[in-house]
C-alpha cells in the first residue's frame, strides 16, 4: 500500500452507486418515450413502450437502494411518509416527487396499453382477468376514444418530463450542496447527472429494442429508421455529457478553484489516483469517446451488434460515473493526509451481492410488467415494419 493511503469501508457505498444509476435510467428511458408521445418524433413510436415500461421497472426498484444501505428497509413506509421532515431535509423532496412519479407512470403505463389489455381480456385464464381488470370497465376503441387516449399520453409526457427531470437531477442537487465534500461541490453537478441518465436511458432502450425485437418478438422487426434515430439521439446526449465532464475537469485546475478541490482531483482522479482508471478509461473513453466515434457512422448507427455494443459500453461508463462521483467524493480523508482506498463487501446490505441482486431485480420487474402489459409495438402493422428492418 502507499504511503499517505489506507483501506477503509465507504459511508455511502455501493446502494448508493445503484440509487442514481437506475434513477437515471428511468428518466433517460422517459425522455425517448416523450420523443414519441410529447414531440411527435414519429421515428421513436416502435420503442415508446418499450421505454416506458422500463422507465416503470426502473423507478419502483431505485428507491429500494438507500434502504438498502440504510441497513433498515422495513422502517421504510414510517419514516418516508410519517416522520415529519419536509421541508428540512432535502430527501423528502425525493418522497414528494418519486410518488408523483410512480402515480403518474401508473397512467402512463394504462393509457399506452389500453387497447393491447381490451385484446388480451378476451383470453381465458389468468391472463385474461388480468387485462380485464387492467382495462377498468373502458373497453371502447372508437376513434374518439383512441383520440382521448393520445391525448392523455400528451399531457402525461408533458408534466412527467420535467418530473423525472426533477426526480434525477435533485440527486445531482444534493451532492452538490453538500460543501463537507470538496470533490461533491460543483456547479455543474446537477447537470451532469441529467445528461448522463439521458445518455444510460437511449442505450438501455436501444439494448432492450436490439435484443427484444430480433429475438423475443413475434410481431416486430428492428426498424432502421429508429436505430439510427436512437444513435443520432445518443451522439446529441454524448456530445453534451463530455462537455459538462470537461466543464468539471477544468473547475478542478489550480487556477480556477480553491486548494481542496484541486488538491482532491490531484489524490483521487488525476494520473496515480486511486480512480485514474475508473475515471479516465472507463467513464470518458470505453464509455463516452468510443461510443461517440462510433456513433458517427450512419452504418455503426443501423447494425445491431455495434449497437449492442454500443449501449454496453455506455452502461458501463455511467455506471463509472455513479462510482466515480458517489466514491470519490468520499476519498479524502477529513483528519488525515493522504486517500482512502475504499473496500466492499461481497456479503451484506451494502455488499457486493446486494448492489448486483437491486440491478438484477430491475430486470425482473421489467419482465413482469412485459408479461402483465406487454411491450411490443402495436402501432404498425408487421408488414410495415418489415419494409425497413434492419437486415445484420
């Protein structure tokens, strides 16, 4: 071990890291389902469900991962609803907003599935009381009501972009205000964490779209035009991520900053800091740059392994990002010279196996809410679809 560096547990480990990485999936998944229902783009529609219901499984597991390393989840429902602590603690807006959040993706997920529910309540079976029950008595499909039905998806994406908006950056928010962390108090933070979750959320809907429809679908075929308009989307996203990452690359030069920070950045990411290779290989080149370059060529942008790829190699770099920021922050120690080299558990609530086990349950609930409304496009018919598939 250097000399000046010793191990120690971080307070807020990995369930944090989880918190904002699968918070920023959900708005980044909500931003492409708004491209479709808010902003008309037409090119979005074959993966507007898709990105909702991921966006859904996203947010009911993300606030499960502070519990988590609170060490105390049962306590839970008392101390989020019951325990009076708005307006003093910063974390009871993420109470306000999240149930805001997870009421209005109930609307969302029932008017985006109507009609697929008023379909599947003809079945026998479990499943067909299921979507009966889905339907709530409103089985019509006129016109007039499938005009309502657009409508209410309009107005939904209109309130739930900034709410999801809200519900992520405030995360940014905090690590912002907290002024104990040199490396946490930045101005920018806030929107780093916004750009980066609408970076994870196109690639996540990308990967869950490639794999899906070329492989679990009966009825869809990947459309080129909506790949391509994914990795334009993507480039967009990217190209402002890196910017704001050389925004806080440069507030961290001697010249523009006090001594702690610059002293921080110099221990933690700089050349011989403990995160060098987290922060410089991981998060900027394998999961920003490479993805970028790639990004440019129209060919890349409309094959599907590369944008299998692609979406991986940005899932990783954010996730960095989370570690990178969460951890980091916390690596100078406040009566000593010198870092802290962190060390995770494998076993625990805030072990290893716990952190991976949230990730893995996102997943879970994502296929549940596949079964119990479907995810496929329903808006165009195969054969249209089949005109503009993607052919590797």
């Amino acid at each position: 071990m250097l000399e000046g560096q010793f191990l120690e547990t971080a307070i807020w480990g990995l369930p944090i890291v989880i918190y904002p990485f699968l918070s920023g999936l959900m708005a980044g998944a909500f931003v492409i389902d708004s491209l479709a229902h808010l902003f008309g783009f037409k090119q979005f529609e074959p993966v507007a469900k898709l990105a909702a219901t991921s966006s859904f499984a996203m947010v009911l597991i993300a606030a499960f991962a502070p519990l988590v390393d609170a060490l105390q989840p049962s306590k839970a429902p008392l101390e989020l609803y019951f325990r009076d602590h708005f307006p003093y603690s910063p974390l009871s807006v993420f109470i306000i907003i999240w149930t805001l959040y997870i009421i209005l993706m109930f609307f969302e997920m029932y008017f985006d599935y109507r009609v697929e529910n008023i379909e599947k309540s003809k079945l026998g079976g479990i499943r067909g009381s299921i979507a009966r029950f889905l339907t709530f008595g409103n089985n019509s499909i006129s016109k007039d009501s499938l005009l309502k039905d657009k409508k209410a998806l309009f107005i939904i994406s209109a309130i739930g972009v900034p709410l999801a908006f809200a519900f992520h950056g405030y995360i940014g928010f905090v690590f912002g205000a907290i002024k104990a962390r040199a490396l946490w108090t930045s101005s920018v933070m806030m929107l780093m964490f916004i750009t980066s979750a609408i970076v994870s959320g196109a690639a996540l809907v990308t990967l869950l779209y490639v794999i899906g429809y070329s492989y679990y679908s009966k009825k869809n075929v990947v459309n080129k035009e909506t790949l391509n308009a994914l990795g334009v989307f993507m480039i967009i996203a990217i190209s402002f991520d890196l910017f704001l990452d050389f925004i806080d690359k440069l507030y961290s030069f001697r010249a523009y900053t006090v001594a702690d920070v610059f002293q921080g950045w110099t221990l933690v990411y700089n050349p011989g800091g403990v995160l060098f290779f987290s922060y410089f290989v991981v998060q900027i080149l394998l999961g920003l740059i490479i993805p970028l370059i790639l990004l440019l060529f129209r060919p890349i942008r409309t094959s599907k392994p590369m944008m299998i790829l692609i979406s991986i190699l940005i899932q990783i770099g954010v996730f960095a990002m989370r570690f990178n920021t969460v951890i980091g922050g916390q690596l100078l120690p406040k009566i000593s010279q010198g870092t802290i080299i962190p060390e995770f558990p494998w076993l625990g609530f805030d072990g290893i196996l716990s952190s991976i086990g949230l990730m893995c349950l996102s997943i879970v609930i994502f296929f549940i809410l596949g079964w119990l409304f479907g995810w496929e496009d329903s808006n165009k018919s195969s054969l249209e679809n089949q005109t503009n598939q993607v052919d590797n």
